[in-house]
C-alpha cells in the first residue's frame, strides 16, 4: 500500500485523524519517551500548576499529525521532514483530538508538500497549530 504521490496531490487536500485521549495513552508515552514529569502523571503535583490536572505530552498530540501525514496524506511511503509547533491549550486525560493537516503549498521538481497542521478538541478549540514539511513516496514504478 503506498500513499499519494506528488502529482495526486492538490493545494487544498486535506485530511484528519481523531482519538481520545486516555490515561493509558499517557503513562505509555512517558515509558516511551523517558518524560515523567509530574505534570504528566502526578495528581497532587499537577493539582499544582497552572492547569490544575494531570495533562497530555504536547508532543502526544504532535503525533497525531504524523498519523494523518502517514497513513492519510500523503499516506504511508511518507517521508516527516520537518514541523513546527505552538502549543495553544492544554490537552487533558479524555478530551477527543482531532488532528488535520491542510495541503498549503507543493514543489513538485523536489517532491516536498508544506501542510498546515492544527489539533483541536472535542470543544473546537485549538490546542495545537504548525506547519510540516513532507515527502510524498514517489511515482509507483519511478
């Protein structure tokens, strides 16, 4: 199975993926990556901040968009080359996500699309806005 190529794809397209999540979701992420900051998984210390709860990893919801760049648009054959990132809202344990990547720009001579990437949640608030920078797999057969 392989993903749009360049030439599939137009200025425009666009696609999504949407999860909740979980409690679980969290602690693996944090066995995952080494990050166990009390914010994370910590009630009382969490109780704490500014958010007053325990909160998702920002970069949890970043994965979303690979998601959507890997497996939607362009879909899998995919090559991440590069995102940014401004995290807006805090992402609590069992808001429903809904990560969306926009098609804004594309330069077919090196096989690079640009994308608008933007998570927000079950309330329509943003949590999350960027730009990636992809390679679409190339041409079946080139």
């Amino acid at each position: 199975m392989t993903g749009k190529s360049i030439n599939e794809i137009e200025i425009g397209d666009s696609e999504y993926f949407q999860k909740t999540i979980s409690e679980s979701d969290v602690y693996l992420f944090a066995g995952i990556t080494g990050d166990f900051n009390p914010a994370h998984l910590n009630d009382q210390e969490a109780k704490k901040t500014i958010f007053k709860n325990r909160i998702a990893h920002g970069i949890l919801t970043a994965g979303l968009i690979s998601a959507v760049l890997g497996t939607r648009l362009p879909g899998p054959g995919t090559i991440y080359l590069e995102q940014h990132l401004s995290f807006k809202k805090p992402v609590y344990f069992g808001d429903t996500l809904t990560a969306k990547v926009n098609v804004i720009d594309k330069n077919v001579d090196k096989n690079i699309i640009v994308c608008e990437t933007i998570c927000y949640n079950q309330n329509d608030e943003i949590v999350l806005t960027g730009e990636a920078k992809v390679m679409p797999p190339k041409l079946k057969g080139v």
